[in-house]
C-alpha cells in the first residue's frame, strides 16, 4: 500500500505539471532531415568498402576455385595419358607374343589384331628400321611415323632389348599414344600407335565441362584461356571463342596486371574483375557492376523508405503526445486506483488464507493431540485405543490433503506441473479411487452409485496420476458437503470417439448441500469457500476446485456446473484423450496382483529416526529382513562389502545430509559388480510430481513411493521386484 502511495503522489506531481505546462512548438524535421542525409550518405560510403571487400573475396575464392580444379584436371589428364600409356604397352607386348607364337602371322592377322584391340595402327620393322609389315586406319603409315623410328630414343632399342619407348605426341594438331618395343621375331621393332582425344579424359572429363555449369556467387562469369582460344567458360556465348575476343568483350588490356582486381568499363556495362596465370593457362573472374553493389542499393533503398515513413510516424506521435499527453496520464491515474484496488483485494485474500489456513491446520493438529492424551489415559482399553487412532489418522489424513493440494496449487500456478503422456485403462483409474472414496461415504453414510458402464475397458495415453486426482476430488467434494444419508451418482460415458481420438464425459451428481447463486459465480477461484451455518469437520482450504479447474483446462478438456442452493450439485467434465492403438485389449486384466515380500532382504536408507522406525514396522510386519543405513553414503559402504545378492532390494531417501539419495544410486549403478546394475533401487520422497519422478528413474531407480507411506502401496511394489527377481533366478 505504501508503494502504491507513492506512486499515487508522484503522479499527481506529473499532472500539475503538465497541466501548467505551456505547449510548445519544436521544429525537429529539418534536425531529423538533416540527420537522415548524414546517416544515408554514411550508409553508402560504408555499404561500398563492404560490397568492394566482399568482392574482392569473393573473386579471390574464385581464382582459387579456378586453380583447384584445373590442377586437378591436369592431374586427372596426366593419370588418363598413363594409364592409356600402359594399355597400349600391354597390347604391343601382346602383339609381340602374339607373333613369336604363330610363324605365318601375316598382314590379315595384324589387320584383325588392331580391329579387335580398337588401334588406330601398328608396324613391324626389322633390324634395318625398314617396314616388314604395317596397317593402319588413319591412313598414316611408316612414313609419317620415320622420323620418329629412326630417332635415337627408338632406334637404340635395337641395341637394348629390353628398352622401350612410349611417349604422347601431338602432332599436326592430332594426338597420338605410341609404343616400341624389341621384336624377337623380326629382329626388329614393333611399334602400336593410337589416336586420342586430348579435350577429354577416359571418362569424358575436359577443362570445358569442368566450368560450363559451374555457378558463382553474384552471377560471375569465368573464363579460362590458352595462348590462343577459351577453352573453358561458365557462359555459353564465351565458349569457343578466341582469347583476343575475351580481351575485347571485357575491354582489358593483353597486358593487364594479374591477381589485383580492376574496374573495366564497357560500352554498355561496368565490370569488376581478377585474372591470374595458373599452368600456362589464363583465368578470369568477372562481376557486374549490379551485383558487387547489390547489397549497398537495396539497403539504402529502405533505408530512405525507412526514413519517411518515420518521418510519417514522427509527426504521428509529436501531433499525438502533444494533444493526449495529460489524457494519457489520467489514464494512468485511473489504471494505479485499479491497480491498488487489486493490490488491497489480494493482501486481504492472503490475510484470509492465513486465517483460514491457521483454523484448519490448528484443527486437525488440535484434534491429534487430543486423541493421543485421552489415549494415554485410556492405557489398556482396546477399544478406546483403536478409536483414538482412527481419529488421529482422519486428522493427519486431513493434514496431508491439506498440503498436497496448497502445493498442487502452488504447481499448476508456476506452471511447473507437467502432463504425462502415457498408456493406462481410465476403468483402472477409477477403479483406484473406488475403495478410498467408499470407506469417506460410508463413514458419512452416503452411498455411491458407480454406473453401469464402470467396467468398460478404454485404453488411452495421457495423465492418469492428474486425471485420478481430477476424479477424487470432485468425488471427496460430493461425499463432504452431502447431506446424511446422501446419493452420489458417478457416471462415465464416451461422447465422441475416431480412429485417433476419443472424449471421455465424468458425470458426478450429489444430494448435497448445494451453491448458493453468488458462491457458483467465484467457484473456481482458489481459497473460495462459501460460509454455511454448519460446516464439515476439516472441510479443507477451498483448493479442491481451483486445483481441478486448472487440471483440466492444462488437458484441454472442459468443466461444467449445475447447482442448487438444499438440493445438490452436477458437474460434468469432459476431456480429450488420445486413443492407445499399440495395446490389444485381450491384454487387459481385471485382477490386481497381490505379492508377498516375506524372506526379502531390504536395505533401507532413511535419515529420519521415526521414519525409519514406521519403515521397520511396516516391512517386518511382513516378512521382511531389514538392514538400516542413514544416509547415502553409508549405503554405498554397506552395499560395496556385500556379497553378491545378499540384498534383493534397495529402499532409498532422495533427501538425506553427507550424500542423498540420487547421487547414492548413481554410484552404486556405476560399480563393477554383477548385481549394481540389476538390484531394484525404489525411491521414497514427500515430492510425487512427475519431474520428480522423472529425475529419480533418470539417477537409476527402479520405482517411486510417496510420503507417507501407504502400506498396501508398499507391499506392492517392494513385492513386485521381488517376486520378479525370484522368478530370474
């Protein structure tokens, strides 16, 4: 309130102020103009070094690219002329062996010899150099191949057998792959010589496809050159041409600098260009004037529309803040009243919880004491004894649901309650509840009609531990302001229903006492309750429809009210489900299994005295063999010296001092040991939301118990791992 004050005074400060405040005119337009032209001018000088940079880089990048892939394509040449080389090696070795074996090898054979082996021709010469034989398809013979027979390099085979020679030669703009060997049978030479293609490699690999479809940032245009031809560009009105048209084109010089990027005017267009000398060919990189400047363009242009339309804006506000600026703080004036009114609403609504919550956790705790002293006065009477205990743990059952449902509350508020999105039988769900919630009716004696369509099996994925909660407490709430000797009708029903999907209707209608029209209208509201002449005994903090309100709204489901102020209330929830296809029903059991824990052996780690004290009990009481720990790390030191499967099940605190409950199974699942990773570890924890679940299976555990303690609850799942591990063995 004192805050608020403040702000109240301060206010009315700014309000007489602007109320004396005389208007005044700025002329800040030309300033903004002004300041605009500056920022735009900056703009350009800054985009242009930016786009020149980025093009020099890029057009660096390119030439790189260029060189990469033009070494590589005089590698991958240089590989295909040795290969080629070798095969025709091989062929002319198998020409030679070809005539030492057959003594009438003629010119038909040699004829069918390069027809078969696809030779462009071939010759046997005899010691002299002179031709014995010779075919051919080119109609190239001895002639045009004698300068290069009778040269030393092939002529010396003669006097070194073993000697040969091949080479690549190009010749009269031709290429040619030729081979001599040492010819035993002539005593001469034979020589194999075959066309190939320069401009491409075995695999159709030349300099031209390299670049013809090659894309460069910017639209650039590469061009690769010889002395004389473009042999290879990524466009196609530049292939083929000569290099001296290239020059003119892009109007550079023959001589122009390499590796420094120019500006090259043209008649029609402006270019950006780098060259470079890469394996005696020359490379170029080109950009239009256009695209180096794109960048700079296109933001100078919304810079400028940018800039009018704040401009626009600018005389907008000014004409704006100048007529409604003292409108705007009485608004304000009127939003801090609202504000404070909301600020005294919610202060008294905390003032009445903690009124509320006081009486009603003095109560039970009243109620508790009391029954223990008149127990103790009642030493040695059965009866009066097992009474008293019944009360005290209505009131402390009382004291637990008041805590679950401030801290639900407090959940659902933050926002830290997560749905579950699991596969249950919603028949089970409610068939869960049915036991607790008989036991509360006929204590009141009110009876309970559950449907008759209570046993239908429907498998479907979500939250059962919330949707279970949504049910018991509007059931809790129909049976605790009922009249004696009340009805409560339960019905479930499907309203829709697809291959998918499937909406599920809870029908809960009591005899009650009813809401008056002015209580229905805040129902929903936490803490609301509304004030009859007689009230329940423990009848809770006015949670229990916030909590379910909130729940179902998170499933997006809807809930709905009719009441009657002396004749009772129907609720009718509804909420989507994803329907479970995965699970046949002929799985579906209607059986809960019981299991025996007697002979396991138990190791319980529990900080708490008294906790481990009911813990003891409770498991003794069954069968069960205990060895106590109180904290994790003396868990960890009783498990290490173990033997192997001498504990069947570990039972362990998450919150202990020295080492918790988490960091224990953590440890104890990293052991080498055969049973570290197999021994159920079962948490036992006040917090049973999901992510604390979560966290718990994530550190290892196997299962999860809730504090307090149920020992039905216990029972059961302690026996399940238990029978399981007995039926592994």
């Amino acid at each position: 309130m004192r805050k608020g004050s403040k702000k109240l005074k301060k206010l009315n400060v700014e309000i007489n102020q602007a109320s004396r405040r005389k208007c005044r005119k700025i002329n800040i337009f030309f300033l903004a103009i002004l300041i605009g032209v500056i920022i735009i001018f900056i703009e350009y000088i800054v985009l242009t070094n930016r786009d020149m940079k980025a093009t020099d880089k890029i057009s660096k990048k390119t030439i790189l690219y260029l060189e990469k892939n033009i070494n590589n394509y005089e590698n991958t040449v240089l590989n295909d002329r040795t290969n080629s080389l070798i095969v025709i090696q091989e062929k002319n070795t198998e020409l030679n062996n070809a005539l030492l074996r057959d003594g009438e090898f003629g010119i038909g054979e040699l004829e069918d010899y390069i027809d078969d082996q696809h030779i462009t021709g071939a010759m046997v010469i005899d010691n002299s150099l002179n031709v014995v034989m010779e075919t051919n398809t080119d109609n190239k013979g001895y002639e045009y191949w004698y300068n290069l027979i009778h040269s030393e390099m092939v002529s010396d085979i003669l006097k070194y057998h073993q000697k040969s020679y091949m080479t690549r030669i190009k010749r009269d703009g031709e290429s040619y792959d030729f081979v001599a060997c040492y010819c035993e049978s002539s005593n001469g030479l034979v020589v194999i010589y075959n066309a190939c293609d320069l401009a491409k490699t075995d695999n159709g690999y030349s300099l031209d496809s390299l670049f013809a479809d090659c894309i460069i940032k910017m639209n650039g245009i590469i061009v690769v050159t010889d002395e004389d031809n473009i042999v290879a560009s990524n466009s196609k009105r530049l292939r083929g041409l000569k290099t001296e048209m290239c020059y003119k084109i892009f109007n550079i010089d023959n001589l122009i600098e390499l590796d420094k990027m120019i500006k090259l005017n043209t008649e029609n267009k402006t270019w950006y260009g780098r060259g470079s000398e890469i394996n005696g060919y020359r490379v170029f990189a080109f950009f239009n004037e256009k695209k180096v400047f794109e960048t700079r363009r296109i933001v100078i242009f919304y810079s400028l529309v940018i800039f009018l339309i704040f401009l626009l804006l600018l005389s907008i506000i000014y004409y704006l803040i100048a007529n409604n600026n003292l409108a705007q703080l009485k608004e304000y004036q009127k939003q801090l009243y609202k504000s404070m009114e909301q600020e005294k609403r919610a202060n008294s609504a905390k003032t009445d919880f903690l009124r509320r919550m006081s009486h009603d956790i003095r109560t039970p705790i009243n109620g508790i004491r009391g029954m223990v002293e008149i127990s103790r006065h009642n030493i040695g009477n059965e009866a009066k004894q097992i009474e008293c205990l019944n009360k005290i743990m209505d009131a402390s059952g009382f004291l637990l649901d008041l805590v679950n449902s401030v801290l639900d509350m407090n959940k659902l508020e933050s926002g830290e309650i997560r749905l579950e999105e699991k596969s249950f039988d919603i028949k089970e769900i409610i068939d869960a509840i049915i036991p607790m919630l008989e036991i509360r009716a006929s204590d009141c004696g009110i009876s309970i009609d559950w449907g008759k369509n209570r046993k239908e099996h429907i498998l479907v994925i979500g939250s059962p531990l919330h949707l279970q909660q949504i049910l018991q407490n509007i059931i809790s709430n129909a049976i605790k302001y009922n009249n004696e000797n009340g009805m409560v009708k339960f019905e479930r029903s499907i309203v829709y229903k697809d291959d998918k999907m499937v909406n599920v209707r809870f029908i809960c209608e009591d005899t009650g006492i009813g809401m008056s029209k002015e209580f229905q209208r805040k129902a929903f509201e936490p803490f609301a309750q509304e004030d009859i002449p007689v009230r329940p005994k423990y009848t809770g903090t006015g949670l229990g429809l916030a909590i379910v309100k909130e729940l179902v709204d998170q499933m997006n489901g809807t809930i709905t009210f009719t009441s009657e102020l002396g004749k009772g209330t129907k609720f009718i929830i509804t909420i989507p489900f994803a329907l479970n296809t995965s699970e046949e029903t002929a799985k579906i059991t209607d059986n809960i299994s019981h299991y025996s824990i007697n002979g396991a052996k138990i190791l319980v780690v529990e900080d708490n005295a008294i906790n481990m004290e009911i813990i003891e009990f409770l498991l003794e009481n069954e069968g069960a063999i205990i060895t106590k720990a109180i904290n994790g790390k003396e868990c960890v030191d009783i498990f290490n010296e173990s033997e192997t499967g001498e504990f069947d099940i570990i039972l362990m605190d998450i919150m202990m001092p020295v080492m918790n409950g988490l960091d224990a199974t953590r440890y104890i699942r990293k052991l080498e040991r055969a049973d570290s990773k197999t021994i159920p570890i079962i948490a036992m924890t006040a917090n049973a939301y999901t992510d604390d679940i979560e966290i718990s299976i994530k550190a290892g555990m196997n299962g999860h118990l809730s504090k307090p303690l149920n020992t039905t609850e216990l029972k059961e799942i302690i026996g399940k791992y238990y029978c399981e591990m007995k039926e592994s063995i």
